[in-house]
C-alpha cells in the first residue's frame, strides 16, 4: 500500500510528521492491504489565518482500491494527529462496510436458510 501525504502551505511537512502519517495509516487500513493499493492523504490548516477557533485541522483520507471507486473520509480536529487519527478510522470503517456488502452480495443466500424459511411448508 502506498502512502501519499500532501500539506498545504500552512503546513510544514517535514520527515517526522509524514513518518507519523504514514504510520497511523497503514496500522488503521493493515486489514485491508491486500484491496487497498494507494492512500492519499491531505492535510490543512483551516484557521491559521484567523486567530482562535477550533478544529482548524483538517485531514481528508482517500484510498483507492483494486477494481474500485475511490472512497474518503474528512476529519477536523484541533491538532493533526487527532485529525489523522479521526479520518483513517473513518476511512477503514468505509472500507470494511463496502468489502463487507461486496462480500455479503455474492455469498448472498449461498446455502439454506438457518432458520428453516427457505423450506417449503407442509
């Protein structure tokens, strides 16, 4: 799975943030590494300009998987790593619910019914 970090001009990117990043990222998506082939990530500094506020950090998250559309997830938080933190959970949950109906679709209705409804009443 490869890990792209982009920042925008508010933001410093440098080796330790982006080691951080790529870190919260691939433990968040490890289950899904062999759907995942790329993340992208995006993060911004919404409110540097203005002076207080809250959660003026913002991660947007967005992986591409094999055959897929791309899914994303958004987080505003008051730091970056509460941010990254808050938009890889969102993602993963994505993730698993898309693999999960994909999954649920084809399995659909495999074998009979646990319960007995598929049986025909007497």
């Amino acid at each position: 799975m490869q890990v792209i970090i982009n920042t925008d001009r508010n933001i410093e990117g440098n080796e330790a943030l982006a080691a951080y990043v790529r870190s919260e990222t691939e433990l968040a998506l490890s289950r899904f590494s062999d759907h995942v082939t790329r993340v992208e990530v995006h993060l911004s500094d919404e409110k540097s300009d203005k002076k207080g506020g809250k959660d003026g950090q913002r991660c947007v998250m967005e992986a591409r998987l094999e055959g897929r559309q791309p899914l994303a997830a958004t987080c505003r938080a008051l730091t970056l790593e509460q941010a990254v933190n808050g938009a890889a959970d969102k993602v993963s949950r994505l993730i698993e619910s898309t693999i999960g109906r994909s999954g649920n679709q084809r399995g659909h209705r495999a074998g009979p019914h646990p319960y007995g409804l598929d049986e025909p009443e007497e």
